[in-house]
C-alpha cells in the first residue's frame, strides 16, 4: 500500500476532544505521529479575582469524569498558600475519597473505554456458556460464573445483535483481524463489562457519604466537608442533619455510625472486584496478546508528585506514593521532584494556539503561567494539522526539559524502584504468570496491566485508612475541620502555593497566586497536558506522539491499533464530546488520506 496520512478525529471512549494524525510508510508501519486537543480549557482566566476558597468548585468542573481530583488539588494549593493544617481524620478521609476515584476509575477504564480495543463482541454470540464457566472458574473464585449465567449474558447480547441496535457496542471494529480472544474469553469480558455497570453504581455511594454526592464532591479549604456525629443516624440514610458551625457551613450533614458501615461495605466491593474480576480479567486479556508487551512504549521517562499522606502533604517521606521522576528507563535512581523550582517545572507554547508575552519558544513556570489565547487559523474541523506551526490546545509541560509520562505505569514503577514490597511482590506475580521481563512493563500492554495492578495497591490500602479513621472516632477525636485563619484580614497580602495529588490518570498540580485576598493567577497542569502535548520549543515529543511509531496498522480505514495504545494512557482533554456543527451535520469519523 502507498504511505498515508490516518487521522482519527475524534478519538472516542475518552473524555473530551482528541485528534491523533499518524503518518505510515508503503508497509503501514506509523513513522510519525501529532497528538492534537481541539477544545480550549480555559478555566484559569474564569478564576482570576475570586476567592481563592471557591476556586475547588470552579476547577473541579475543569473534568466530568475524575469528579474530584481538581477539586483536592485546588484546596490543598490554598491550604499550602496560606499554610493551613488539616486534622488527622480530613486526611484519611481525602484519601478513602481519593482511593475510591481511583478503583472506580481504573476498572471503568478497562471494561467501558479500553476492553473493546482487545475483546470482539460480536465473536461473543458464538462462545459455549458452558466453556465460559469453565475459563472463568479456572482464573477467579468470582461467584458468577456458571454455565446459566453465561448462558443469560449470551442471550442478553443476543437481543442486542438481533434488533440492530448494539447500543453500548455499536460502531466497533467486530471482525478485525487484530482481535485475537476466543469467543469465550470474549462472553466472559462482555459479562463483566455488564457486572462493572452495576457495581461503579454501588461504589461511587462512598463519595456521597464523604461529599454529599458524586459527581463532584463537595471541599472545603482547612478539612474534610463532613462532621462525624456520634448519633446514630437515620437508616435509610446513613447521615445526619448537623449544624456544623462556622467553616463547613450550618446545616451540612454529618457521617453517622450507618454511613461509616456503608463506607466498609464499599471498601470490601471494591476489593472484591479487583481481586476476584478485574484482575484475572487482565492477565486472562494480557496472555492472548503478549506480542503488545513491545509495543506503545513512548519517551521512556516517568514521574509521579505524590500521594496518600500519612502525616501530612508537606512530609514527602510520609507519602504511600512519592514524589519522584524517572529518567530513560533507568529504575536504578530516582529522582527528586520540587514543583515550586522554576528550573523542574514549565510549559512550553510553541507548537499550541497560545502566546506568552516573553515569546512562544520560552517556558513559563506555572507561577508565571500565562493562559492568553493567540489563534488566527480555520475553525475545526481542521483538514490537516500544521504540525511546523501550532497545532493543539494543549501546553507542552517539560521536566528539567524532559517529556514526562505521567499515570499508572509511571507509579507502579516509582513504588517498584522505592522498594515498596506489595508493589514488588504484586508485579512479580502478574509478570511470572504471564512469562514476560520486568523490561515488558514499558508498553501499551504494560501501562494497562499497570493500572490493574495499582488498583489492588490502593483498594487493599483503603482498609487500613478507615480503620485509622474508626479507631480516631472511638478514642474521642471527631475533628474535621480547622478555621484556623479562616477569616481572610489575617492572612498576608500576598501568598503563592502548589496543591497536588496523583490523579487516575496521572500526577496532577494546581499553582495559584493571591493578591489582596483574591486569585491573582491559577495555573492547572493536568495528567493528560504531560502525556498528550504536543512537541516543545525543542521538536520533543510527547508521550503519546512518541508511543505510535513503529506500531503496523493492518488497516488504516480501521486503525484499531492507534487506538490501544491511546486508550492505554486513559485521555482525558475536557467535559465534553461536540458530536455535530451548528447545523447538525455530524463531525464523529474516521478520515484516511
């Protein structure tokens, strides 16, 4: 075949508006690769001039689907701005909150964005109910896996197939040749992709004790946006009306006895379904398609901020997560990461539509960050990206100069190269099961294999939180909040902070500036800007512009191959997917040039 030009515009089963265009030789092999976000964020210039307390509530809409990442990045840089502590119990409730977006995350991720990239639906119809009983009965103690089970599952997509309308499965590539799962491995993921639907309804009830709902959470600056009352509750309910007093604001509900229990009810779902369904489920997918353990690697550097306190954000050592980068695959040293040193942290604009006033070649620190639109070109759909000028929406954010994959991959390997036993011990087995090298993790299989295996870490870590938490309850501490300074005449005229966390899909970090009490500057760079940015000053590439290359398309009118490896890092660019122009004429295909 002759060389191409594929664009697949948009990427789906993401959150927001991604463009991928990939060059392929006679051979359809990918030379070279654009990564383009096609939506303007712009958040940051709707924050300047507000309270830097409300600044959570605006930036947490920053995305609809991590719910409430935005939301703890935003009050912890106020809280390290104005030096604020929180008590002992606002911490261990921000992480139960903080694990649970990630366990619900990374397994909605797998089954409902990314399965369908290695599990053919259709070759489901033909699976034997009976074979399927027996595969998942040899992978899983999981109680749902017998013959009339499956036989249910077979029939329920049946129904689907049969009135032509697939609904959830419509518009895939059924039939590739890529696909390589047999028909009951294929039943078995489509019915567990089912059971997620069910489950993620359960678990996100956690953040409702916590935060009043989901999505979107409620925050507040100085703790948790919860009391614990003493009383015990009404059942149905698991809460109770509390006049809280100044700081969480009269008549918030306050977490009883019954929310609690249905907190460790959660807890235990969680680690049921990453332990008897997710997990097998992977290494299960993972074996029939070993040869995507070479493949998707990127730039082989890797960096983490940190997260899961267990004293506080300000002690690095006290972080289950750390702080940390990686540099050409090297395991062997790590290095440290200061997101308030000018020379770690900056972005770059010279291949974005957006100018900075010392020149779009020069990086900006975020403190320093400047978001100023400078767009003069066709509206989209862009016919083609003008990769030798600006071509994306997002920034280029560089570490010490380097591109940085951020996300599970990156801190799987940082907890590996700690030390830190279970992860060690977790990856050792996932490795030895499927017969692959430690070196196999740097791929499109290995980033995915990684988020499995980082939701175990954490959902088996949410045990010992809550016990710390229930155990601070019985001993009389019942603190969530401090007002400490809450009153803004005490704080100083100027102040500057960072707040971060590790976010899903990735190590995440709000900067802001006050003035006068007000927001000055706010600065956001998130997971999918490291990843997905396009090329700097320097012609680097990012993550996901470097991981295509090499990669052979079987079929560029169906580039599914594109496809596992984006859906690998789990983008997330914006809130929303624009379907259709102002005149209703529908923008969602695949083009080939």
């Amino acid at each position: 075949m002759p060389s191409q030009l594929v664009v697949v515009d948009p990427v789906t089963r993401i959150e927001g508006h991604l463009r991928i265009e990939a060059k392929t030789d006679a051979a359809g092999t990918i030379t070279g690769a654009s990564s383009a976000g096609t939506m303007v964020r712009g958040i940051e210039i709707i924050l300047r001039g507000r309270d830097p307390r409300d600044a959570w509530a605006f930036a947490q809409r920053i995305c609809g689907v991590c719910t409430l990442v935005h939301g703890i990045a935003s009050v912890r840089t106020v809280e390290n701005a104005l030096n604020y502590d929180i008590p002992p119990n606002a911490q261990l409730i921000r992480n139960l909150m903080i694990a649970a977006q990630f366990v619900h995350d990374h397994v909605m991720h797998f089954y409902h964005l990314h399965a369908l990239d290695w599990v053919d639906v259709v070759s489901a119809l033909k699976a034997d109910p009976g074979k399927t009983s027996a595969l998942a009965q040899s992978i899983s103690s999981y109680s749902k896996s017998s013959p009339g089970y499956f036989a249910d599952q077979r029939k329920k997509l049946k129904n689907f197939v049969e009135s032509g309308q697939l609904g959830l499965f419509a518009n895939g590539y059924w039939g590739h040749p890529a696909y390589k799962l047999p028909p009951e491995a294929n039943l078995l993921a489509v019915s567990h992709y089912l059971e997620a639907l069910a489950w993620q309804r359960e678990v996100a009830k956690l953040h409702a004790v916590f935060g009043g709902k989901n999505p979107h959470p409620n925050f507040v600056v100085g703790g948790a946006p919860c009391a614990i009352s003493v009383h015990p509750g009404r059942k149905e309910a698991g809460v109770d009306e509390f006049n809280t007093g100044a700081g969480v604001g009269a008549g918030a509900t306050a977490v009883n006895i019954l929310g609690l229990e249905l907190v460790q009810h959660v807890i235990r779902q969680m680690r049921s379904f990453v332990d008897e369904v997710y997990l097998p489920d992977t290494l299960a997918i993972a074996g029939f398609y070993k040869d995507w353990f070479t493949r998707g690697e990127g730039v082989g550097n890797f960096m983490t901020f940190g997260e899961f306190p267990q004293k506080g954000m300000n002690d690095p050592g006290s972080l289950l997560i750390p702080p940390a980068a990686i540099l050409g695959r090297d395991l062997n040293k790590l290095h440290p990461v200061d997101l308030t040193d000018p020379a770690q942290v900056q972005e770059f604009v010279a291949h974005s539509w957006y100018d900075y006033s010392v020149g779009k070649n020069k990086g900006l620190h975020p403190y320093k960050g400047q978001t100023v639109l400078h767009y003069s070109g066709p509206k989209p759909p862009y016919e083609h990206l003008d990769t030798e000028q600006s071509y994306s929406w997002l920034k280029s954010p560089r570490w010490r100069g380097n591109p940085m994959e951020v996300g599970p991959l990156a801190r799987v390997l940082v907890l590996y190269a700690s030390g830190h036993e279970p992860t060690r011990e977790l990856a050792g087995y996932a490795l030895k099961k499927l017969d692959l090298p430690l070196p196999a993790l740097f791929s499109t299989l290995g980033r995915t294999a990684a988020r499995t295996l980082e939701a175990k870490i954490i959902a088996d870590a949410m045990q010992g939180w809550y016990d710390s938490l229930m155990a601070n309850i019985k001993n009389g501490d019942v603190r969530t909040f401090n007002d400490r300074l809450w009153d803004p005449s005490a704080w100083p005229e100027t102040a500057r902070g960072v707040g971060f966390t590790e976010a899903p899909r990735g190590a995440l970090a709000h900067w802001i500036v006050i003035k006068d009490t007000k927001i000055d500057n706010y600065q956001a760079v998130v997971p999918t800007t490291w990843n997905a940015g396009p090329r700097d000053a320097a012609g680097k590439e990012g993550p996901y512009e470097a991981s295509l290359p090499g990669t052979n398309l079987y079929d560029p009118k169906q580039p599914l191959e594109i496809l596992r490896t984006i859906h690998s890092f789990d983008p997330c660019i914006a809130c929303a997917v624009h379907v259709a122009d102002p005149a209703g004429n529908e923008l969602v295909e695949v083009k080939v040039s």
